[in-house]
C-alpha cells in the first residue's frame, strides 16, 4: 500500500428483518474491524485508479448485508459515487464480497458504509 494515500471509514448500520437484530456493540466493532481489515486492499484500488486520474478524490456509499449464520458481506451496492471510476467501483465490491463477520448475526443485517477516498498531502 502506498503511504500517500488515505482512506477513511465510518460505519452506518441499521437492521433489516426481525425486530432483535443484536446490533449491539460487539456486533457495531465486529463490522469496523473487518472493514478496517479491508482497508490496505481498499487503498490499492485506489491507487490503481489514481494511476489513471491524479485528480481522483471523494467519498462512496456502500451498502450491503451481512448475512445470517454466516456474516458473509452480500448483495454489496455502491449508492453513492462521487469519483465516478466504474473500475475502482468493481474493484471496491469485490474486496468487499471477500468479507464476513467474526460473530454470524442470526438475522440478516443491512450496513451502510461511507467510505473516503484521497490522497493524503
């Protein structure tokens, strides 16, 4: 990973199915560090797309699931896309669909995940 580059990461995350979603703390720590784990990938990506545009700064939205009994991270769509880099997009969603959670939810959980993408000066 290059040390110019900087990534930073914040968690949304919100509950879908059944009422219980144990979206406790464990759960909320649970998705920052599998995020934070995906962050040297994240920067290659990026650093690959300012190979093509020096100029390529700003934030994505990604929003996906965790799925139950597994935490695998699933059906992962960028909602928000500032850069506009349709390679950096895929690569961004496949580093994701790498993921899952330590402790499996027992419901399906919905994630939104900001994500900002520049160079650091």
């Amino acid at each position: 990973m290059n040390s110019s580059l900087a990534i930073w990461l914040a968690a949304a995350v919100g509950a879908a199915g059944c009422g219980g979603s144990g979206l406790g703390a464990d759960t909320r720590a649970d998705i920052t560090a599998q995020m934070a784990s995906a962050q040297p990938p994240l920067a290659a990506c990026y650093h690959t797309g300012l190979q093509a545009n020096r100029k390529l700064v700003g934030s994505m939205v990604i929003a996906f699931a965790a799925a139950p009994g597994t935490g695998q991270f699933t059906d992962i769509q960028i909602t928000r896309d500032e850069l506009g880099d349709p390679a950096l997009r895929q690569c961004v969603i496949d580093e994701l669909g790498k993921l899952k959670l330590a402790r499996p939810p027992a419901t399906r959980l919905a994630i939104s995940y900001p994500i900002h993408f520049a160079p650091n000066p």
